[in-house]
C-alpha cells in the first residue's frame, strides 16, 4: 500500500479525532486508539481497492458498460456480428 495524498487528509482528522478524545482519556490511550483507528482504515481501504479491481476485471465497456472479457464486450461484440 502505496502512501496517496488522500492519506494526509485521513492523517489530520485522526489526528484532530486524537486532540479531542485528550480532555477525555488519557494521552496514552488517545494515541493507541488512534493509530489503531489508521491501521484499520489502511486496512479495510486496501481490501475494498482488491475487491474492486477483482470485480472490474479487465475493465468496462465504454458504450454499455458490461464487464469486459478477453479484451471484448459480451453484449456489444454479439450485436456487431449479428
């Protein structure tokens, strides 16, 4: 998993989450359910892309947007040959 721009943004509201959880709890256990909170977030992004990526295939189709199949539309290419 390859460090993104969007990663910042993620980076400072866990990190504004961790400032306001300090009046509360102590430091400590502010900064442990924060990182944990992170990791978590890493995690379920990463498995949601590879779910996505799965689910795409080689692509979709420009015109229908069927799900691309050895480089050919199923629904398109059966239209051009009839």
């Amino acid at each position: 998993m390859g460090f993104e721009k969007r990663e910042i943004v993620l980076i400072i509201g866990i990190l504004f989450l961790m400032i306001g959880m300090l009046p509360f709890i102590a430091p400590v256990y502010a900064i442990i359910i924060s990182v944990v909170i992170y990791f978590g977030v890493r995690v379920f992004v990463g498995r949601r892309k590879k779910q996505i990526q799965k689910a795409m295939g080689e692509g979709m189709c420009a015109v229908c947007g069927q799900k691309i199949v050895n480089n050919k539309c199923p629904q398109c290419d059966t239209k051009n040959q009839t």
